[in-house]
C-alpha cells in the first residue's frame, strides 16, 4: 500500500510499510517475531477488559446495532440469492461468525437465515457471553449455534467445505497484512462451493489509520482491495453500510468469492435513453 497514513496520536506514516516496519520490525512475518506476538497479545488484553454488552462490544455505540444489523440483513438476502435461486430455503445453510464478540450478530441475524452457525471469538468471557444468550434465546426451528470456537483469527482453520457464508465484522483489524492473507487463503477450503465470504468493516477515507490503544489498523476501500487481489478472492458485491453517526468511519460490506464473476453477454437494448453512469 503506497499511500501514506496516520495513527491514533497524530503521527504520520509515509506508507504502510513503514507503519508495519515499526509495529512488527524488520521481518514482520516472523511467526516468532516478538513484536508480532505483542501486537496480538495487546489486541486481546484491550477487549479483555471490555464489558461482555453490546454497548461494551461497539465501543458506547450500542444505540447503533439496529441500523447495523437492517443493513447486514439487507445485504445478506442479496447474498444468499446468489448462493441459491431460492434464497437458501431448500438447502441447509451452514455460517461461520468471525469476531463473534457476544454473539450479537448471530443473535440478531445469523442464525434467523442459516440453520448452523459457528462462533469464532479470541476474548473468552465475550465467548461465553454469547453461549449463555443464545442458550436462552428461542431459535427458529432446526437452527441452533453449534460450535464455540475461542482462537484468534490468525491461527483458526476451518473445516473443509462447512461454510456457506463466512461472516467477518469489526476484527480484521487486528490482523496484520501478511496474517489477514494467510486467514482468507486457508479459509477459502472452510466455503462449500459457491460460498462467500462476507466482510464488514470500518474505512479510512485515504491510506490507512492506526489505532494505538486496541492495536487494529482501519484500511481504505483501495487498501482492501489490494489485499483482496494478493489473497486471490474477487469482489462480488459491495454496499456502503447507511443510519450511523457522523463521526464514526464510514463502513463497507463486501461480497468476496474464490472465483471470478461469470461474464454475461451484453445485450443491445431497443429503446436509446439516459441511464447513470457507474
């Protein structure tokens, strides 16, 4: 990523190597760098000390999560129409929830569309949080959480072909470049075919901004992208996320596949009138 960017005090990075350079050090791939393990270390210890609400989880923007979760859903039923021509409901739909946090999301969303849904959560009493809420909740029939699942997100290989969706919101973060490639690569074998990864994310309006208190990284829309292509996944669809605060960063969702999108001829219309630009 050539553009320059920023962290949470004001310093400025001339691009993001540079950034990456000084938080993980000259080898930032090193599996046993220190500064990696410290980076990730440091990530959990702040939501450690988190309370397990929804409040605690959207950083005292619990107000949010309704806008939130219409927009995913929004979202969401476009997906699952490219899954399947009925929208999933002759077939049994498998999610997997990454940063599952408390569970909201699988609560509020996941699980009303797919009949399994996995939880994936590093923060351990956010994990639980989640077990006991969904253990009380009542579930639409023959749809359940099945499996618990606290590991990092950088160290988590999913089952082969489980997946119809997975679901990646306000984590990947924390993931560094080299580890958010390596996640998507050994991910893509977790998504039966025809699956899609979905990803939903806060983003910076140019290069990149570094958060020094919870160690996580807000990319650009063009900084995504670039990862996107090194990770070998293609962009299916993507939607900007409406009804949130001003002050917050704008938030994307996109639609990725392990194949490119099938090209569709183009055909010549009867009618010459004025149609928008994309």
């Amino acid at each position: 990523m050539d553009a320059g960017g920023s962290d949470s005090g004001g310093r400025e990075f001339k691009n993001a190597a540079e950034m990456w350079r000084e938080q993980l050090g000259e080898e930032p791939a090193a599996a046993d760098s220190h500064k990696r393990v410290s980076w990730y270390c440091d990530g959990v210890a702040y939501w450690q000390g988190v309370e397990a609400s929804v409040d605690g989880v959207l950083g005292g923007y619990g107000h949010i999560s309704d806008a939130d979760i219409k927009g995913s859903e929004a979202f969401l039923k476009c997906v699952l129409n490219d899954i399947c021509v009925d929208g999933g409901v002759k077939r049994h739909l498998v999610a997997l929830d990454c940063g599952s946090g408390i569970g909201r999301v699988t609560k509020n969303l996941l699980i009303r569309y797919f009949h399994e849904v996995d939880l994936l959560e590093p923060v351990s009493h956010f994990l639980e949080a989640a077990r006991q809420s969904l253990a009380d909740e009542t579930l639409p029939e023959r749809h359940k959480a099945s499996n618990f699942y606290c590991v990092p997100l950088q160290e988590f290989t999913p089952e082969k072909r489980r997946y119809d969706v997975i679901w990646i919101q306000w984590c990947i973060g924390h993931l560094t470049d080299d580890d958010l490639i390596s996640f998507f690569k050994r991910a893509k074998a977790g998504l039966k075919p025809g699956g899609f990864f979905v990803l939903k994310e806060n983003i910076a309006r140019n290069g990149f901004v570094l958060d020094n208190e919870d160690r996580s990284v807000t990319r650009s829309d063009l900084y995504f992208k670039e990862l996107f292509e090194r990770a070998g996944l293609h962009l299916h669809k993507m939607r900007d996320q409406r009804g949130l605060p001003e002050e917050l960063f704008a938030v994307k969702m996109y639609a990725l596949s392990t194949h490119a999108p099938k090209r569709t001829r183009a055909t010549r219309s009867n009618t010459n009138s004025p149609a928008i630009i994309k």
